[in-house]
C-alpha cells in the first residue's frame, strides 16, 4: 500500500464499482491489469477482469484497517506532553506566586576616615573592618536555621517534581541580569576580599559565568528534550515486541559548595547546570571570601525565587565548619556538588555516602608542565607558565604547579621565567598588581612559615622572591629550582600560591615516569611541544583532568569542553552541556506493544513460555534460539 498508493488513490471507480449498474464484460484498466501485464503474465481476460476485482477488495480492505490502526492505535505516554501535576496542599491555601524584583542598589560606600564606618562592602587589606554580624536587612541562615530551609525547598521540589523549562529559563534571565547589573558590586567585593585586579575580577567572575548563562538560555530547550532514542540494541529481545526510550530526570534539590578563591565563578556555574536540569540549589558559600558570600547572599535573595535557588551560611560567624556540617547532615539533599580541596572532599565523599547522595567533586592538585626539547620556543612557555602560575595570586586549582623541562633548555627557560616575572610585577605589593592570599588566617601564617622554610632549603633554590607578608596577606611571585623533589619544601602538596617550582629531566619519558609516580591524575597537565608524537606520547601514556597543548588554563574555561577530575582531583564533571548531565539522569521507559494479540493470540506479544510451570520449555527455547542462530 505504501509504493503504489499514488495510483490507487487515482484509480477511477474503485468504490463505485460496487455500488453502481452492473460491470461490462470487459471492464476499464485497474492498477492490477497494468501491473500484471508489467511483468508479462498472460492471462485470460475473465481472470484478468476477476483478479482486478479482487485485488480493489484488498486494497479497499487494506486502506480501512490504515484508518482504523490510525484512529485506534493505543495512545504512549512518550509522546503526551509533560505536565507538573502539583496535589493540592493539606491546608487548601493559595501557593505565592514569585516576581522579579527591581534591580539591586549596592548601599553606599564609606572611606575608613568617614564617621560612619561600618557598612557591608567597605573594606581594605587589613581585617578591621570585618562584619561579622552582616547588615541587619540580611536575614543569616546559620547551623540553626539550615534544616528548616531545606525541609521547606525539599518539600516545593516533591510536590513539582522538577522546575519547569519555562521556569528555568525565566530563572536564568534573572541570573544574567543578576551578574550584568551588579558587575561593579562583584568586582569590588573581590577586591576587599583578595585584592583581586579589577580585569581578572571581570573576566573571571563577570565575563565567563555570563557566557555560561546565555549558553544555557540558548540551549536550555534543545538539552531538555521530552525523550531521547534508547540505545542501540538487537532486535531478538526478550522484551519485544516494545517501544523504549529515555526521559530527563533531574535529581531534585542540589547542594552546591562553593569555596572561597572564585566565589561568584564556583558558585553561579554549577547554579547554572543545576537549574538548566532543572533541580533547585542551595548555595553555601566560603566566609573566607566574607564580602563577597555576603554579596552573593543579598543578590540571589534579590533576583531569584527562593523555591529554586538560596542562599545559606553566608555572613554567619565561626570559621564555617558548622555550617559546613549542617548542610552535609541533611539527607534531602539529591546530590552535592564541591569544590574544593582533596582533604575536603574526602569529608564530603565520606558524608554523601551515608545518605547514598551521588556527589560531584572538583578538587585540585599538583598540575604539571612538560616543556620537551622541541618546544620550540622557550620564551612563550615560560611566559604561560608564569601568567598562570601568578593568575588570582597562584590560588587557582588549574594552575600550573611545578615545570618538567628538559635539560638542555633548563637554564634557558629557567631565565626567561625571571625575566617575565621582573616583566609582569616590577611591584608586587601595590593595588591592582596582583591578588593578595585568601583563606584562612591558619593557613597564610602556614605558608609564611614554609617560605622561611624554603629559604634555609638544600633541596631547592629560590631563583626570585620567595618573601611573604602575612599582615598584609601578600606573597612575591616565586620561581623555585628543585634539587631533590622529595625533600623539596615546595612539592609536599599544592602550593596554591604564587610559586612556581622548575625540575629538569633527561627525556620526555623521564617525565612521564615522575608524574605517574610522584604525582598521579592532576586536574590538569600542560604541554609545551612542536611534535605531534611527543603529544601523542604523553596524551597516551598520562591521566588528568584535562590538557592544554602550547598553552594553559584554557581549557578550564571553554564551555565546550567538560571540566573535572580523576581520581585525587575529583569526578564528575560540568560546563555546558556536561554540567547538565551532572545534575540528571536518563531514566529508562519500555512500553510493551499489546495490540499485536489481535492478530498472534498472544504467541509474540504474550508468550507462554515465559510463565511457569517450565517443562520442556527450556529445550523449546534452546532449540528455536538455534534455529534463529542466536545461540
């Protein structure tokens, strides 16, 4: 019916035959008598004429059951739309319908000479003016108050199931309006927290999470589609005759922690993923970056419905920890997403697992470079390696950590890297040089201790810098030459600071060998080659995170490529369409095909061999598989 509908539907008097005078001995040409003649079959014309017939029953019969399969077929779920059935509330009252806010008014600033000092955002390199009370506008959810705020979030995400792709995108325009109007506010909070230079402010914190929020926007229908093809497979099923396919399902509420030395970065691009999926977050930002989680807190209040996304822990006073286990105590939580240390993420691992919460962990680690002897230029490399060493003060978990350059040009390299150095910060220590070291107070009087450490060192020689001011939480950019990597002060663990220690190697695979032993699955590893085998080599012989040929960091800031670790730098990953995935799951769906026993009795679609009692059932079946070749 399907190849030779055209000229059935043209064919003059198929219906009327029947219902018309009587048929001529020799009727008109039907379809039939041309396709029999086609094909040169001869035959008598009262046969010919007695076929045709027949044949304009058939199809006549063919076309109804068309028309009734169409009008009757059973109806599958996978293509109704999907409705948020919302069951009505125990106390009948009306559910509050969010609006958008107007935009947000950052409160005046106040010099520290002015009468009035006090105010949330003023600040400067020293730690006198910490609120730790917040502003009395700003209602702190502390330790006490976390169980309650999920409970209520946890209750909205049951009874909806997940946020609705109108919602979501309607949520991500208030996202992109949050980071574009407050632009100045961010940077300036990362100023009074980390001293950062107002460019690297903008272009991490402002410019690549409004990048990630208009992907989404742009996407945000395309990656949530109503259902997706089931995998490939075989037709010799035991589940056939069937439909299958898969559905998005988001995990729920998310629990997002950000840390401290990108809080608007770490923070709103997982918040990005997780509602573009559609889970509500809970936020709980580092008060080591006090100013700007205070930030963070008062925006998302102002631009975003609490039902999906808030804010909690932020301005509260303590060192975090409390807050810290508040929120890893409550099993409402569908997933966590960290970022963070190692040592941190063991913790939160550890607590996850308690729930059975699936979690995403972005750690760091020591990042290796390996600059060969074919590199080709010298003074490029050493640049990079010194740019990214130096970015946000050294304390970004994708920086490069420590140098393995070949021998050869150890000398060269190690000179260049001074040179840019000298190039980049003649002085380190005035405003909008470079950051200032973030964190706790423990950990800068730590790492000014370490530095007097590497001083007094024989495992390594400081090339330029190597000073630290703790009162004014500065450190000199650093360039180390190790002499003994496992003495060597410098690569106990991940600096995450402005040093950048250099070793020399005899080969490529020298190299290779120390990174797989000393320092396994980094976050991520940088190569510096002209040679597309030396590439290959160290591609196919090395595990990390991620790699950046000729260059680094770049990688980590692509949205087309998915972010995240291996092993001791974490799982999971996010960005873009991976940061998504992070958030949901594909859940299976098969619909078993029942119409079919109109027509088998139940042989196909309802087989007996299935039920018990078995009998001989399992030869029968051996034995038809053979038949089929299937086993």
């Amino acid at each position: 019916v399907f190849i030779f509908w055209p000229k059935i539907i043209k064919m003059d008097g198929l219906f009327s035959r029947f219902t018309s005078a009587p048929m001529a001995s020799k009727p008109p040409p039907l379809f039939f008598n041309a396709f029999l003649r086609s094909v040169k079959v001869v035959l008598p014309d009262g046969m010919l004429a007695s076929s045709s017939v027949a044949a304009s029953v058939f199809s006549s019969f063919l076309f109804a059951m068309m028309i009734f399969v169409f009008i009757f077929w059973p109806k599958s779920a996978k293509r109704l739309p999907r409705k948020f059935l919302v069951p009505a509330s125990a106390s009948n009252e009306t559910e509050r319908k969010w609006r958008p806010k107007p935009r947000f008014v950052k409160p005046k600033k106040f010099s520290k000479e002015s009468k009035e000092f006090g105010e949330e955002y003023a600040g400067d390199f020293s730690s006198d003016s910490d609120d730790e009370e917040g502003d009395e506008k700003r209602i702190v959810v502390g330790p006490k108050e976390i169980p309650a705020v999920v409970k209520e979030m946890k209750e909205k995400v049951k009874r909806n199931a997940n946020v609705p792709i109108e919602k979501r995108i309607e949520q991500l325009t208030q996202l992109k309006r949050l980071v574009k109007e407050n632009e100045e506010a961010i940077c300036d909070a990362l100023y009074y927290d980390m001293g950062r230079p107002r460019l690297e402010a903008f272009i991490y914190d402002v410019f690549i999470p409004l990048r990630s929020i208009e992907q989404s926007l742009k996407h945000c229908r395309r990656w949530n589609p109503k259902y997706k093809k089931a995998n490939e497979h075989s037709l010799a099923q035991i589940s056939q005759p069937s439909t299958q396919w898969l559905e998005p399902q988001p995990f729920g509420l998310a629990l997002v922690i950000a840390p401290w030395n990108f809080p608007f970065l770490l923070a709103l691009g997982p918040v990005v993923s997780a509602i573009t999926a559609g889970c509500s977050v809970v936020v709980r930002p580092s008060n080591d970056a006090k100013y700007s989680a205070k930030l963070l807190h008062d925006l998302i209040a102002q631009y975003m419905d609490p039902d999906v996304c808030r804010v909690v822990g932020a301005g509260h006073p303590g060192d975090g920890i409390d807050t810290m286990n508040a929120v890893l105590d409550q099993k409402e939580f569908d997933v966590v997403f960290f970022t963070g240390s190692s040592r941190v993420g063991r913790i939160v691992a550890k607590k996850c697992a308690e729930h059975l919460t699936p979690c995403v962990l972005e750690l760091g680690g020591k990042n290796p470079v390996i600059v060969s002897e074919d590199c080709g230029n010298v003074d490029l490399a050493a640049k990079q390696c010194v740019w990214g060493r130096m970015l946000n003060c050294g304390q970004q978990c994708v920086s490069p950590d420590y140098v393995l350059v070949h021998e050869s040009i150890e000398k060269e390299f190690t000179e260049k890297c001074e040179k840019w150095v000298k190039t980049f910060f003649p002085r380190y220590d005035v405003p909008e040089a470079m950051g200032r070291l973030g964190g706790p107070e423990a950990r800068i009087a730590m790492m000014a201790k370490e530095a007097e450490e590497m001083k007094n060192s024989k495992a390594e020689n400081i090339i330029c810098g190597g000073k630290v001011i703790e009162v004014l939480k500065m450190a000199e950019p650093t360039i180390v030459k190790v002499l003994d990597a496992d003495k060597a002060v410098c690569m106990r663990k991940e600096a995450f600071a402005p040093i950048l220690s250099i070793l020399a190697v005899k080969s490529t695979e020298e190299a290779i060998e120390f990174i797989n032993d000393k320092y396994p699955n980094p976050l991520s590893l940088y190569i510096f080659s002209k040679s597309a085998k030396t590439q290959r080599l160290i591609l196919d012989n090395t595990k990390s995170g991620g790699v950046c040929i000729n260059s680094v960091i770049y990688q980590a800031g692509h949205e087309g490529l998915p972010f995240g670790g291996v092993g001791e730098s974490g799982y999971g990953s996010h960005h873009g369409l991976a940061g998504v995935e992070s958030f949901r799951r594909w859940k299976p769906v098969l619909q078993k095909t029942r119409w079919l026993s109109w027509f088998d009795f139940g042989l196909v679609s309802d087989s007996n061999i299935v039920y018990p009692p078995y009998g001989m059932k399992l030869h029968l079946v051996k034995s038809l598989l053979r038949l089929a070749r299937l086993f």
